[in-house]
C-alpha cells in the first residue's frame, strides 16, 4: 500500500479485508451462530469487537453508529485500540426470561435475546480469550416528567411510593437494546430475496460492509442505526403473565416534539399520557410499558422531516390534511420508513402474548403487533385535549389514512378544510 512520504507508520499498516480472497467461511476461531437454538451455548455468542478479527462471527461491530465516533477516538489518540470492557458489575438488574420466544427462530430477527447476559451464558467463551460484549443494559432509574406532576395536581396520579414517588418522580426499569438482525430471517420477515437484500443493505450504505455481498456465510449484521430503550412500570416479570394487566405503548422518536414540544405534532402529549396510564395501570397491580424506538422523522430523518415541514407550509393554500402524506413522498419519495414489521421483536423477548391496553392509534403498529401472534385488548387514543392546535393536520390525516379512533373518520372535504399554522 503505497503512503505519502513522512506518513506515521501507525499509519502504513497493511489493511487486510474480509473479503479478499482466503477469507471465505468462518475462521477457526469463530464461534458458529445457529439462530433460534434452545440455548446461548447451542446458539452461540454475537462477536463484533475488533480485538481479534479471527473471532468475529457478524458483520459490523457493537454499538451501530458510535462505532464511527469509537474510529475517531482511536485515530485522536483519546482511547487505546483494541480496548476490552471491564463488564464487573454491569449484570442486569433485573433478569428478562429465557422466554418461549427466544427458541423461535421466527420470532425475532433483530435483537439477540441472550445480548442482556452474555457474561454468565457465554463464560466459558469469555474465560477463552473471546470478547464478548452485552448488546442489551438492564438498570434502575427515575424519571420526572411536568405533566406527570400535573396529574398529581389535579389529582389523575397519587404517589404510592412503590411505582409513583411523592416528589412526582417514577420509579422504572430501563433497558437499553443495539439492534442485531439475522439476514435470513429479515428478508423472510420482508417477504425479500436475502441475495437482495444484502446487496441494497451494501449499496445504500456506501459500499461500508463489503462482506453483505461477498461473505454469505456471515448471517449476522450489526447495523449502523439507532437502538431502543424500554421503561417498565412495575415488575418486568409480569410482562410475559397474560393474567396481569399490560398497558403499553410503542412510541417512535420524535426529538422535537418528545424533548423541546414543538407543536406540529402530538409526539410528547401521547408519550406523556401513556406514561400516565402505564402508572396508573402498575399502580392498580399490573404492569406498564413503553418502547421507545429510534426512528426519527419516521425514519426518514430529521433534516427530511424539516424539509417537509417547510414544503407543507409554505405550499398554495398553506398546510393542509388532504396533502400531509404527499409533501412527505414529493421530497422523501416514500411516506414511512419505520417498517413497524420487526417492531414486535422486542415485545417477544420481553415474552408477551397479550397486551391489555395499547396506547397507540396507528393500524401499522396493530397490524404488525397483532400479525406477529400477540394479541391486543384495548386501543387507548389519545384525548382530544391534548392534541396540540398545529397538530390538527396530522391527526386528521392519519385518521383518515386508517389511524384508530372512537370518533368519525374526517371525509375528503373535512381533510381539505383542516389547516395549520403557516411559517412566520
């Protein structure tokens, strides 16, 4: 590899690739992945760490994005390459199956359902030399948030010290989860030939993984995307018992309205007032989740979702309900890109068959959740007092697009005649 003169020679390393040839089947060191076996020994462990490339058994590497500012803290001289995490005292709080679910190869194709205990189920890998890293966190926090201290108030929430404290606060077990997707099972889940899917997964990253489209005996990838957090109100146990009460809701991230309040939607009054009613469900003795995923400006970003702000506002006769979904397709090309398919992965892990109460209008999230085998009880829309006055366009439209709600379905001329708030 030829350098510029005065190069570091930190820098005149010989790059060796993964898909050069030579490199095709796993390496004697790679531990063989068998998705969907009865236990973490049979399946085997996730190895995306960059300490030993002869271990690696996926494509990518841990923590999706961050492993891009990782590269830079490396090439900065801020942190050591090839650094091991000291995971003492890093088990999870509280202990999350094994599920049924887990030993369903079907069941989910994007989260590894052993990533919360790899120091115990994977010791013996561990004590070999082999760096295994968790993909899932399990901890203990509060969170406080205004409006549930304005239930307290008006009195919807009493402070109960067990999930509800009296400084306003609640009491919640939060798990952090990076994303692991099996290829088979993706593109079976997509309806998608794998062959396919590996070669758009290359091409629209850049040509960043190589080994999507040379290394298929690779079946696992650590995409470069967002995770998702959980907050459990009550025990997590009870989750996966149908007999106790589930109320839950799966929100997508929506960083201006759920952080700062924008106003343009009802992101942060309905995450809000699912935490309200996850609350009061643990409170009356069941138990109450919210999935928090990233996938913001659904997925599309938030530049895009900026850019389509403004084409809404700013189109002949100002933003409108009737145009909400086309401003979006005329400069995104497609109106969603959540895929709320492999969203009930998560709520298999957690080992759930039934929820309760959904805090959710959107017929993609039932469709999806009740498609893949889990049943739901009651749909919770969110009040009409809460829906911000700019958010009108939104809600009207989603309505009707096929959003649940209890009222009347908005016609084409009622969609035509409700408008927002134009740019100032």
């Amino acid at each position: 590899m030829a350098t510029e003169p005065g190069t570091p020679k930190s820098s005149q390393r010989h790059i060796r690739l993964t898909s050069h040839p030579g490199q095709q089947g796993l390496g004697a060191g790679s531990p063989a992945i068998h998705w969907g076996a009865a236990s973490a020994m049979e399946r085997g462990p996730i190895v995306g760490t960059t300490t030993n490339r002869s271990q690696r058994n996926v494509i990518g590497t841990h923590s999706g994005s961050y492993g891009v500012y990782r590269a830079l803290a490396v090439a900065a001289g801020n942190l050591t390459k090839g650094h091991r995490a000291d995971l003492t005292d890093t088990s999870p709080t509280d202990l999350i199956g094994p599920n049924p679910q887990w030993r369903d190869p079907t069941k989910m194709v994007s989260i590894d359902p052993w990533g919360a205990s790899v120091s115990d189920v994977f010791a013996d890998y561990i004590a070999q030399g082999y760096d295994i890293r968790p993909t899932i966190a399990v901890t203990k926090a509060h969170i406080d948030l205004p409006e549930i201290r304005h239930a307290i108030t008006f009195n919807r929430l009493t402070p109960d010290n067990r999930v509800l404290l009296e400084n306003g606060s609640a009491v919640v077990t939060k798990v952090a989860i990076e994303p692991v997707w099996y290829l088979p099972g993706v593109a079976a889940r997509f309806n998608v030939n794998e062959v396919d899917l590996r070669r758009n997964l290359f091409e629209e990253t850049g040509g960043m993984y190589p080994e999507l489209v040379t290394r298929s005996d690779l079946e696992v990838f650590l995409p470069p995307i967002g995770g998702q957090t959980l907050y459990i109100f009550g025990d997590p146990r009870a989750l996966a018992d149908e007999s106790v009460t589930l109320t839950c809701r799966v929100h997508d991230e929506c960083n201006g309205s759920d952080v700062f309040g924008s106003d343009i939607c009802t992101c942060r009054p309905y995450l809000t007032h699912a935490i309200e009613e996850c609350i009061a469900g643990a409170q009356r003795g069941g138990v109450g989740l919210i999935s928090y995923s990233r996938k913001e400006g659904r997925a599309l970003g938030e530049v895009t979702k900026f850019l389509v702000y403004n084409a809404r506002k700013r189109q002949v006769g100002g933003d409108s309900a009737s145009t909400y979904f086309l401003r979006t397709e005329c400069v995104a090309g497609v109106q969603d890109m959540r895929f709320q398919e492999m969203m009930p992965d998560v709520l298999h892990w957690l080992g759930i068959t039934k929820i309760h109460r959904l805090v959710s209008m959107s017929n993609d999230k039932y469709d999806a959740i009740t498609g893949s085998g889990i049943e739901v009880g009651e749909r919770v829309a969110i009040p009409d007092a809460l829906v911000p006055a700019d958010a009108n366009v939104e809600m009207q439209a989603k309505i009707a697009a096929g959003y649940f709600t209890d009222g009347a379905v908005p016609d084409a001329a009622q969609l035509a005649g409700t408008k927002g708030r134009g740019l100032a």
